[in-house]
C-alpha cells in the first residue's frame, strides 16, 4: 500500500452493520458519510477483529443512472489486490515443488528481455526490470479491446528493460501479468479456474470472481469520478488487460476474509507467508507494509478505471479492513487515515470539504516566504495550474484548498491557513496557531 504522506509540525498517527454500538464505529460511519454527503467517496467497508466483522457499511450508489444504492454485498473491481491473489497460488505452487523462487523466467518466456537472469522472486517483488505495459503512453488506447496472451506478451517484450534485473524495485504490473501466464502453463488451468480452485472455493468467498462486463442485476458496480457538479460513469476495462495484476473483484468482507485465511496458514505454508512478507526495496512478494503510527500492516491497494481500494491487515491484534471506493473524488489512503484514526481513538476532525472558486489574481497575492516568530520554519507559497501550493522548510510541496478567498485547507493534515492580509496569515493545526509574516 502507498504511504500516506503527512505534512508540516504534526504526525497524524496514523446498509449498514454495526457489531457492536462502540463510538469509534459511529464516528468512521460519519466520517465516511461526511465524505459521501460532500460528493467525495461512494464505496463500502470492511472491519474485521480476528474471525469476527465488527463494522460493515456501503454508501452511495452502484449504478447512479439507474438510482441502485450499493449495499454491503456489492461487488467492486479491486485492480492491484488482486495480486495477493497471484502471489498466493504462486507460493501454492512452491509448495507443491513446481517451482521455485530461483526458477528463471526463461524457462517459461525466453523471449522477454533478461529473461535468462529474472527469477519468479523477482517478478514477485518487482525486481525484475520489466518495463510496466500499463505506463505506456498507448496503454489507455485499448483497456476496452480484449487482448490475446499472444497479444498482451508480444506488448510487453516490445519494451526495453527499464533497469537491469535486481539493481532495484519498481512497480510493474507486467511481472504480474507473466505470472499470471506461468500459473496458467503449470496447471493447464486458466487463472481464473485457479483463484476459484485454490483460494475462492476453499474460503467460501462468495462475492470474489473474476470480472467480466459490469451487471448490476449480479450486484456488481459501476466506477465513477466526479466532474461539473455530478458523478459521471467511467469506461469499463477488458478484464484481459488487468488479467492476474488486476482482474478480480469483490466485496470488502471477502477481502477481509481472504487476508485473514492468508495469515492464518489456510492458504500457504507459514514460511510461504514469511516470504511474502519479507521486504526488500519497499516490496514484499505480492504485499507491501503501509504504517500507522507504531502500527505496521501487511496488505496491498488496487486502482483500475475509476475503483480505488486498499486492504491491509495487523498480526498483532488479527485487525483486518478493507475499503473499496467505486466514487473517486477523494484519496483513499486519506480516507483510511481517517478511518484508522477514529478505530484508534485518535482526534481526527472531519476535513472541511467545502471549496470555493478563487481567482489567480487573489491567489498571487499570496505568493513569498513568510517566516514565523512561533516557530522556526518557514512558509513559502508557489502558483501552479492546480492552485495555490505551500512548502515547509525541508518538507513535500503540498496543494492548499480554498474554503473562502483568504482561507485555505489541506485535510490530509488538519491544516487550516487564514491570510490576514497579503503579508501576514495564521496557521491552525493540532489545536495550536502559528503566526506569519511575510519576509
């Protein structure tokens, strides 16, 4: 799962089912319908405490159109998850002494670039160098065309490496796509006859398949993002061009029972798992550990059209949720901050959501440094295409959202900026004010 970047003085540590009536449920529950009712997130959710869903809920609509609420046995597209699921029968295979992590990718596809010095562990944790097909310039041009093995294969072997195999980690959802193909040589099984045979079947997950033309009859959503003041419909993909890197979808108690089977030893061995869960570079094999706080949790995220969604799960306390937003008007890893915050018990003010067009003249007005008496940082404001952009002393540029034409947001950090004038403004974050002036 992506970091959660989180910025300037303070660290955020990080139809409906209740389990129980506890606070902290009813305040994600507002939490999420604050994001709803303001045309951010439309999705569901999954909290599990070790066998046990604790809180459920789904928001908004699967198909807008047609006015179908989404409830919490809705099934979404999950993209990247979907790994998990590759990663899994790969290790299933392990065990089953088919393969091994050294094995080369030659002995599968000789053809692609290297392929004598890629090993299957490589293209589990994106060592490989492969040159990732979906951040092809022409890639968008043909997710609605069904593709061929012979086709997607041929796309992928066109590109030249982009590193030299092990000299580094970087994201590819080609590794996956191979993986994919050589799951499929072993068994004499498609992928999808895999994940139904190996993981689906055996747990029960009654909402996970793979995805073909989105049903609403089947209760399968559609993706939406937000323009002119309404969620319009994103184009649907051909599932043969996420195939085993993306092409599942599911429901977020499903997942939430696939991760905790996963850790349980229900799927693979427990040193299968360890593998998986090994890190180098930033990457496990088929998962990443994304913080909150001391908290540390095993999962992945996923984005395919306008879907976005994260799963993660904590061993020490057998915690696992799973969020999935069909309306993308929001980041979701902001969203599950919120989330885990108010699970947590953790001040988290619901963001001020509230926008306001403001003109580049006013805008300009507030660019400079301005330094603070209060603090030993200082400011600096820039102008881009997307707005007014801040900066702290050692710290990520980040993007401030107008609430009115002197008062500005930046929620991912409960930041609130008040200009008092062009030369002077009052930083409030964390209950505490900052003053600034310009230099």
């Amino acid at each position: 799962m992506k970091k959660t970047a989180l910025f300037l003085f303070f660290v955020v540590a990080g139809a409906q089912c209740f389990a129980q009536t506890e606070p902290k449920f009813e305040k994600i529950d507002a939490l999420l319908n604050h994001f709803y009712s303001n045309d951010r997130f439309m999705g569901s959710i999954s909290i599990r405490e070790k066998n046990d869903v604790v809180f459920e809920s789904a928001y908004g609509y699967a198909d807008v159109e047609n006015g179908i609420k989404a409830t919490t046995h809705t099934k979404y597209k999950i993209g990247s998850i979907t790994k998990m699921f590759t990663a899994a029968i790969v290790f299933q295979l392990i065990e089953d002494k088919k393969l091994t992590l050294d094995t080369k990718l030659s002995q599968f596809y000789p053809d692609v670039k290297n392929a004598d010095s890629i090993s299957i562990g490589q293209l589990l944790n994106h060592k490989s160098g492969i040159y990732n097909y979906t951040d092809a310039p022409e890639f968008m041009e043909y997710t609605s065309s069904p593709q061929t093995k012979t086709e997607l294969l041929n796309r992928i072997m066109s590109y030249e490496p982009a590193f030299k195999p092990g000299e580094k980690a970087e994201y590819s959802n080609s590794n996956y796509i191979l993986l994919g193909f050589i799951i499929e040589d072993i068994t004499k099984k498609t992928y999808k006859a895999n994940v139904n045979d190996r993981i689906v079947n055996p747990l029960k997950l009654k909402n996970t398949y793979y995805f073909s033309k989105t049903n609403p009859k089947r209760n399968e959503a559609y993706s939406y993002h937000f323009k002119d003041g309404k969620w319009i419909q994103s184009d649907e993909w051909d599932s043969s061009i996420a195939y085993a890197a993306g092409a599942l979808l599911s429901t977020p108690n499903d997942l939430t029972k696939f991760i905790k089977a996963l850790f349980d030893g229900k799927i693979i061995k427990p040193e299968s798992l360890e593998q998986m869960k090994k890190m180098d570079m930033g990457y496990g094999k088929g998962m990443f550990i994304f913080p909150f706080g001391e908290r540390h949790f095993y999962g992945h995220n996923g984005g395919i059209e306008s879907f976005s969604s994260v799963l993660g799960y904590y061993p020490k306390e057998q915690m696992a949720i799973s969020i999935i937003q069909n309306g993308n008007n929001y980041d979701i890893d902001e969203i599950m901050v919120g989330v885990l915050s108010c699970y947590y018990k953790i001040p988290y003010p619901l963001p001020n959501l509230k926008t306001v067009t403001v003109s580049a003249d006013i805008l300009k007005g507030y660019l400079g440094v301005f330094a603070s008496k209060d603090i030993p940082l200082k400011m600096t404001f820039t102008y881009t295409e997307e707005g007014l952009m801040a900066q702290a002393t050692g710290q990520s540029e980040f993007p401030l959202t107008p609430v009115a034409d002197n008062e500005f947001v930046f929620n991912p950090a409960s930041i609130n900026i008040v200009f008092k004038d062009k030369n002077s403004f009052v930083l409030k974050q964390g209950g505490m004010e900052f003053n600034f002036t310009r230099e």
